[in-house]
DNA sequence: GTCCGGTTCA
DNA sequence: TGAACCGGAC
C-alpha cells in the first residue's frame, strides 16, 4: 500500500497534534530527555539498543560519571571502556569499542566539533541509521523520522502499511512534523513504547490515534515483529485464562473489545476470530464463568456474578 | 531453550 | 543478504 492511499483521507495535521500533545500531556521522564547533550545522548542511544530502558539509566549515569565527556571517553583505555560495559552486562561489549573509537573520531576527525546531521553522524563508528537520527533529533532537533522496530510497529498496525522498509520510511517522514525531529521522534517512540507494544494497550494507555488507527478499526493487531501463532502450548487454556482475567478488569466487552486483548493476531474475519472466540466463551459460559448476551445482534460478554 | 535488537563485516 | 554480537525476559 503506498503512502498515499494510506494516508490521503486523514488530515496529517490532526495526526501530528493528537501525537505531540498526547506526548506532552504525559510521559515517562528519562534522564536522557532532559539532555541535549550529544555525547550523553548517544552513549544513551547505544545503551538502549540493547538493554532494557529502566537498567540503562544506571548504567548511562555511571558512564557519565566515569567518562562525562567526549574528550574524557576519547582518551580513555579502551580495555576500561570494555571492562565497564561487561561489568554493567550491557552486553555486546564491541559495542564498547565502537562508542570508544567515535569519541576518538569526534575529537579527531572533527576537531571536536560534533556532526549534526545525520548523514555525517553516521560515519561515526557504530552509529547507523537509527542512531544517526536519533542524536541528531535529541541534541540537535535536526533529525529526520527515526525508524526502529517501534515505529514500524505503530505505523503498521495504525495505517495498514505492508512490512517494507521503504514505505516505512516514506510514511514516518511524511507523517513528522518539519523542523520538530526532537518532540516528534520522542512522542513516537513513547507511543510505541507504552500503548502501542506488542501486546497493545490503546485504551489503557489512551492512545491518541484510535480515531484513525486501522488496527483499532479492524481488530487485527498483527505486526511486523508480533509472532502470528503465540503460545501453541496449552493455547486454550491460556487464552481461557486470559479471557476471564481481561473480564476483570472491565464490567463488559464486545466479541471485537475483548479479542485485541486476548490475542494480538486476532482478527474478526480470521482464522482466529469471532468464529474461535464465541468457541472460547461458549465453553466458559458452560463452565458457568461468564455470561454471553446478544444485544442488537452484537454479542457482549461479561463475567457471571 | 527461544526470541529480541541496531550495527558491522564478509 | 545474513551471521554474529550479548544478556534478559518469558
């Protein structure tokens, strides 16, 4: 699907200002965003490829203070740098190397005067296209649409896009705001990373693109790095668990609420659809767990008291 | 035991 | 294009 079709019948710019403001209503605080930065934004970029958020933000302190500058990291032994790393299990210690070998070229090749865009910052050993526009978006607010696994997820599931690297990127920049690479990569990302994830929690986290989300609309919260058949093992009786644990916590849901929530390929129309959840509910309602009503031709559900 | 992730290198 | 890197979550 190309980004025209996808995207000609939203307004870009209520898209954009649902995002931002949901953003800047409320979030989660990192030190890193309190930054600009760009060595501390980058060592927190590398440390978060690989590692979860909330361990990083005593690793990415230690760093700093240990090492709290590019010409400090720069004349550094590389074996401490190393050692560090592997002491803090961040893991792919190379890329220890390769953080210390980029602040070697920051001082050396630019005379210390940081690359801005990203193009130029990815010459810096280690850094790729993700964390080239990353830094160039939070310290610089000069980046171009930050594309991860994040983003690719969100605009998937939200525009229906195919699973390509192209049209991920065509959208993700259509879609930015020009100039405002810092908020927006920000905003973006935190969608992907608390309403968004894998398992989705649109209405729990009130996601500003409901309005407009396909994956919303249809139910089909496929995507490109959600597994399509999760947990063969004991699948039903996981997914009967989490049907009356999902009932707990609303008073009732429709077929098409309570899917999404017990399954992230679920998929109205699918193989695993209103067809296999009114099989799953048949059987609690006979179990006496739950109740199944028909209202106006829609079924809802709701735990029996 | 399997999966996840951004980059380098062959 | 795909293997390798590494530790944690599940």
């Amino acid at each position: 699907m190309s980004e025209d079709a996808t995207l000609s019948d939203l307004d870009p710019e209520a898209v954009r200002s649902a995002l931002v403001e949901w953003y800047e209503a409320d979030h989660r605080e990192f030190p890193w965003r309190r930054t600009t930065d760009p060595y501390e934004i980058l060592v927190s970029e590398v440390m978060s490829q690989q590692t979860q958020l909330d361990r990083v933000v005593d690793a990415w302190a230690a760093f700093l203070d240990r090492w709290p500058t590019v010409d400090a990291l720069a004349a550094a032994d590389r074996s401490d740098v190393v050692a560090f790393w592997s002491d803090q299990r961040l893991g792919y210690n190379n890329r220890a190397r390769y953080l210390h070998e980029a602040a070697g070229q920051v001082v050396d090749d630019f005379d210390g005067e940081w690359p801005r865009t990203p193009a130029d910052l990815q010459e810096l050993m280690g850094v790729g296209p993700y964390t080239a526009n990353a830094v160039a978006s939070f310290a610089f607010d000069a980046g171009d649409a930050v594309v991860d696994t994040n983003v690719k997820r969100v605009l998937y599931r939200a525009f229906g896009l195919d699973d390509d690297d192209t049209a991920f990127e065509a959208v993700a920049s259509e879609l930015m705001p020009a100039g405002e690479s810092r908020v927006w990569n920000n905003a973006i990302m935190e969608l992907g990373g608390v309403a968004c994830q894998q398992r989705p929690r649109c209405d729990e986290a009130g996601c500003p693109w409901r309005e407009w989300c396909h994956a919303y609309e249809t139910g089909d919260f496929t995507a490109p790095d959600v597994p399509t058949q999760p947990e063969f093992e004991g699948s039903r009786r996981q997914f009967r668990g989490r049907v009356v644990r999902i009932l707990g916590e609303y008073d009732e849901l429709t077929l098409d609420e309570l899917g999404p929530r017990i399954r992230v390929d679920y998929a109205p129309d699918g193989e695993y659809g209103r067809e296999w959840l009114r099989g799953l509910l048949s059987d609690l309602a006979d179990d006496g767990l739950i109740d199944v009503e028909d209202r106006d031709g829609t079924a809802v559900t709701r735990l029996r008291e």
